[in-house]
C-alpha cells in the first residue's frame, strides 16, 4: 500500500478519537521559505468551515495513525451541505 502524502487541491476525511469525522480540503501549500512544509486546510464541521493551518509532520502522523483517508470532491461536498 502506498503511503498517503499531502496534496494542494485534493479532500481528506479525518477520524477522531470517538469516531467523529472531519472533513477538510487542503488549499495552498510552501514548499520553501519560512513556512516550508505548512499547508491550510479548510475544515467543514458542525455547519461551519474555517481555515486551519497544519504542518507535514501532523498530517504524516494521522496517515501513520491510519486516522486519515483521500476523498473525493463529490463526498466533500456531500458533508459540507
């Protein structure tokens, strides 16, 4: 299985620790600079969306922790309404 890597433009649901997902879509990323490897998501949850910063090792972590999983734009959109 391939490991799971962070991709600008693509959809993540996240499972929390009492099986609460989160949906979030990751909108810019650095690739250098001072904020080299920082990512925003923007996270749909209880009727409301907001913009969340995040570092790679955080979401690397998830993907080891196996809480995280790729989905696609039509599921993202299904939660967000």
């Amino acid at each position: 299985m391939l490991k799971l890597k962070i991709k600008v433009g693509s959809y993540y649901e996240l499972k929390l620790n009492d099986d609460h997902k989160v949906t979030f879509a990751v909108m810019y990323g650095f690739d250098s600079g001072k904020n080299k490897d920082a990512y925003a998501l923007r996270m749909y949850a209880n009727e409301k969306d907001f913009e969340f910063p995040i570092k790679k090792q955080l979401f690397d972590k998830w993907v080891d922790e196996e809480r995280i999983e790729e989905i696609t734009s039509d599921e993202a959109l299904a939660h967000a309404i």
